[in-house]
C-alpha cells in the first residue's frame, strides 16, 4: 500500500471520531431544549458533520494530485457554521449564571 492510498483512507476514517463528538453536541443540545423548552437549533448540527463528511470525501480525491480547494472552503464553513452554533448553544444555556 502506498501513501497516498494510506492518506485517502486515514482522511476518510478521521470523519467518524469527528462525527461522534458532533453528535454528542447535537444530543446536549436537544437534551436542554427538551428540559427548558428554549429553542437550541439541534437539527443544524447535522450540516457541519455534512459539510465535514464532504471535505473528508474531497481531500481523499485531492491525493490523487490536485488542490483540494473546494475541500478547504468546505471545511472553513462547515467550521464557521459549528463555531456560530456551539457559542450560541453556550449562551443559551449559561447566559445569566
């Protein structure tokens, strides 16, 4: 096996830990809504492990010799959609404590 098929499957395999820890969020995030009844926008954390998934998938194919840009930007908004949501859930459930 040759590195660049070593890198395309660490590349792919690295979204699965990164996906679990998404999800965990997701399910804090829906465990305070369900006990405060306060909106917490938990179906969005699905678009970040997308967003991810894609770029994961895009760096994979970049191995292969060409830039992955669409992988960066991906994954520069799939950061930016997760960093909006985790300092809003953040607020939400410590704003006045």
């Amino acid at each position: 096996m040759d590195v660049a098929r070593l890198n395309q499957i660490l590349t792919i395999f690295a979204w699965f830990p990164l996906v679990a820890l998404l999800a965990i969020l997701l399910l804090i995030a829906r465990f305070y809504q369900r006990l405060t009844g306060e909106k917490t926008r938990y179906p969005l954390f699905v678009l970040p492990m997308v967003l991810f998934g894609l770029a994961a998938a895009d760096y994979a194919i970049a191995a292969q010799g060409r830039e992955a840009l669409l992988g960066d930007g991906l994954m520069f908004a799939g950061g930016a959609i997760l960093l909006g949501l985790c300092l809003s859930l953040y607020r939400q459930m410590t704003a006045g404590r």
